[in-house]
C-alpha cells in the first residue's frame, strides 16, 4: 500500500472508468483491474494526466520521457525533493529548464502540477488521486450543491481543514506543491473563469518570480465575478518564511505588502490558520444572500451570549453596528414575549436575550421578526442547547422531545434560513453532546458556529469583504 497504490484504489473508488485508466508497470500485469502498460512509450493514446507517484531521482528521468515522447497533457508531481531541499534544487532547475525550453521550441508540452504534491479532487471530474485513504479521512458528500474551490501549497492543510469541518465539501481541491510549473495565479484565474464556482479558497506560502501580481489579478477578476477569495498567506514572520523554504520551496516575500495587495484586489485575509476555516466556511453558506449593509441584529436565550456578541462586532479597523429596532418589530417581539410569558422577565432589545425559559417556538419567531426588520443587514443567533426547553438532544429523556422532532429548531430554522435574503448564522455554545443537533443544521444549509464570538466575528469579517467587493464593482449598498 505505498502512495501510488492508494491514489489508484481513491481513483477507481471514486467511480472513476476504469477503462480509461492506465497503471505504468514493467511488468505488464494488471493492477487492480486496470490494464497496464510496460512503458509510456507502449500507450496506445496521449494521456490527459499522468501522476508520478515515484522517488524524486526516477521522476526527474520520467519527465524528460515525458516531454520528449509529448506522452501526457498534464502531470501530477507527487514526489518531495523536487526543489524544497539543497541538494534537489539543482536537479529541479535543470527539470524546468527542460520543460521551459520544450514549450520554447515545439510550443507545447505537458502543465506540472507539484512537486511534493498532494494531488487533485475533482468532484466534477469524478476523480480523487491523494494518496490519503478513505478511512483516514472520508470523503461524503455533505452539500447538495458543491460550489467552491480550495488551493493550497500543502496537502496536509486541506486534510486538517476537511477532516475538521466536513462541510466545506469543496468541488474542487488543489494541492500545487512546489509550483514548479502551475501556481496560486494560475489556479485563481482559472476558478474566477468557472461559472460553477462561488468561493474560492488558499493557502499560500510563498510565490515564484512575478506570481503575487499574477495572484492580486486573479483576485480582482474573481471578485469583478462577485466571487469571493478568501486566502489564508503563511510566512508572516522571519522563521515562517524560512519554514516555508524548507517546505515548497517558496519565497514568503513581505507579508505586510502582500496584505494590503491582495486586499485591494478584493480578498478576504485570514490572520491565521483557525480563522481562515471560519472565513472559507461562512463564505461558501452565504454566497447567495444579500449583504446590504453593517447593521446587526441578535438574539440569544443567554445574557453572556449577548454581550460576547456586542464586544465582538469590531474586528481591526471594520465595525458593525448594533441595528435600531423599529416600532413594528419591538411590537412583535413585545407579543412573541407575552404569549410565551416572558414578557415579565424581559425586555425587546438588540442584542436581544429571550431567556433560558424560550422554547424553539420562541427561537424561530423572534429570528423571524429580527430579520423581518428593514433596519437589520444580517442576523446572528445562539440557539441555547442546554436549555430545558430546547429540542436540542438526540435522545432525551422526554418522549419526542429531540432534535426529530417536527417542533425543534432543527427542523424549522433551515426553511427560514434558505428562505431569508439576508445572512442568518446561527451558534450552539455546548460540547460533543449538541454535536448531532449541529450536524443536523449544517447538512440542512443553516451556517453554525460553536461559539457567539467565533460566529460574530467570521460575519463581521465578512460582511467587511462583501461590502468593500461591491465598491470595487462599483456597486452601491443600500443599507447603512
């Protein structure tokens, strides 16, 4: 079960044909009932990829075959030691001069993806060629309509944000390695170009000569799309940028510059790893509501809950505001209060805590009456799961009193949230008991966060990106 063995079975598991497949083997036998073939030289077509799953020292013999013979389209360049150590630079120098001086002479030649690559998952495509097996990290389907893109430099950092946030469910995931040849420009211009793609995602640890301009225009031309890019840039410090070196080979250049490029051309910066989930993961829920202006409006059945939410509503130099409840909605809410009997004990407000005693009836009436408001952009609520008087169980001890029940908010908001042209994101502040109850909301569309401050801030931030991609489309908000 070495690496090329598991990209095989991921492919094959995949659905991919296999009668469009081909196994390179010198000894002709097949491989998991796919044909082979001795050499690229005995294929009896041109093929449209080809992955290099060998030691680096056999792969740099392979691409020169490669080029020489015109055998692929495409390569995928699984190998380290490809330009990330000392003793490999030269080698790898060598390896692209070969390939620059092929598409010089001939104007052709196969597009590298890698070295030190994890591989592709194209969803579109029907392909998966990581070497990660599936029961290390499964690959269900947890969107019913898969429109994001995710790049990045390393492989293991799409692992951890998949394996931590299944939801993300990109279409497409890129690791590009090295770059020796394809990189970050190359990739975000080709998203921006794909009509099927909303959101895209990166990882960047440093760029080759000239591809941070490629990378701020390919930026541009994604948000003139009005997608949203949301990257994730390492090697802000003097030892990340050497770290970097020593992991793709790449130059991590000035962070405060790249900053302020990228966010020019319109993307949306995450300050570290942790944040960059939340961004890409509340991007991808929202694409398709109407971000109008910065007025926020709150809701939570617990009091701490709504202060964490009103220290949270500036993040740097952007703030939202906490919106004007008008005349007509205080008296809703005034009469969702009394009719639950809590209007002795509290007052209409924003942020607005409906107490511990509010039932998910409570919860779904006074999001609806929240958002309801012309004065409100967007909303954020806690959904209370260690209240008594939420469904919020998978099994309780209250006969239907759970999260299957046709009452709980699990199975009322979704509709409420789809629904709403404004961003509604939601957050259960509870432990790996709630987890079924936020699974639950997650696979029904309603975008969840475990905690006020962590749902806040990743709407704060951006809600910041959307208005300032709008100004650059040159696009005027109506809201405040």
């Amino acid at each position: 079960m070495n690496f090329g063995r598991i990209t095989l079975k991921n492919i094959i598991a995949s659905g991919y044909d296999r009668s469009r497949l081909r196994v390179i083997n010198p000894d002709g036998q097949e491989v998991d009932g796919v044909q082979c073939a001795a050499s690229l030289g005995a294929l009896e077509n041109k093929l449209d990829l080809l992955i290099l799953a060998v030691t680096a020292d056999v792969a740099f013999g392979i691409i020169d075959e490669v080029i020489k013979t015109d055998a692929a389209e495409s390569v995928l360049l699984i190998p380290g030691g490809m330009g990330e150590t000392e003793a490999s630079r030269e080698p790898a120098r060598r390896m692209l001069e070969t390939i620059d001086d092929a598409r010089r002479t001939t104007g052709r030649g196969p597009v590298f993806v890698g070295g030190n690559c994890l591989g592709i998952i194209s969803h579109p495509g029907n392909y998966d060629s990581w070497f990660i097996p599936e029961e290390r990290l499964p690959r269900t389907q947890k969107k019913a309509r898969r429109s994001s893109a995710f790049i990045s430099q390393s492989g293991a950092f799409l692992v951890t944000r998949l394996s931590k946030n299944a939801w993300l469910d990109p279409a497409y995931m890129v690791a590009l390695g090295n770059q020796n040849d394809i990189t970050h420009g190359d990739m975000v211009a080709n998203f921006a170009d794909n009509p099927e793609i909303r959101v895209i995602g990166a990882y960047v640890e440093g760029f080759k000569d000239l591809d941070g301009l490629a990378l701020a225009r390919g930026v541009r031309k994604a948000t003139a799309a009005g997608k949203q890019v949301v990257i994730y840039k390492a090697g802000q410090s003097a030892a990340g940028g050497r770290a970097a070196m020593g992991h793709t080979a790449s130059i991590a250049g000035d962070y405060e510059v790249c900053l302020s490029v990228l966010t020019q051309a319109g993307a949306l910066i995450a300050t570290d790893v942790s944040e960059f989930s939340d961004l890409f993961y509340i991007s991808d829920c929202l694409c398709d509501k109407v971000v109008r202006g910065k007025r926020l409006g709150a809701v939570a059945g617990a009091g701490y809950d709504t202060v964490a939410i009103a220290d949270s509503i500036q993040v740097g130099d952007f703030s939202m505001s906490l919106a004007t409840i008008g005349t007509a909605t205080r008296e809703r809410l005034i009469a969702i209060l009394k009719a639950k009997k809590l209007d002795a004990l509290m007052e209409v407000r924003n942020p607005f805590d409906i107490n511990p005693a509010a039932d998910d009836e409570a919860h779904l009436l006074c999001i609806e009456a929240m958002a309801a408001e012309p004065d409100v952009d967007s909303v954020v609520v806690g959904l209370d799961p260690t209240s008594p008087m939420v469904r919020s169980l998978k099994k309780s001890a209250r006969a239907g009193f759970d999260i299957d029940s046709p009452e709980s908010i699990v199975q009322t908001l979704p509709a409420l949230v789809a629904s709403c042209p404004k961003p509604i994101v939601a957050f259960i502040d509870g432990g790996p008991l709630f987890d079924p109850m936020a699974d639950q909301l997650m696979e029904k569309g309603v975008c969840i966060f475990r905690s006020s401050e962590r749902a806040t801030r990743a709407l704060v931030r951006y809600t910041e990106a959307r208005l300032r991609a709008a100004r650059l489309r040159g696009e005027a908000a109506p809201g405040g």
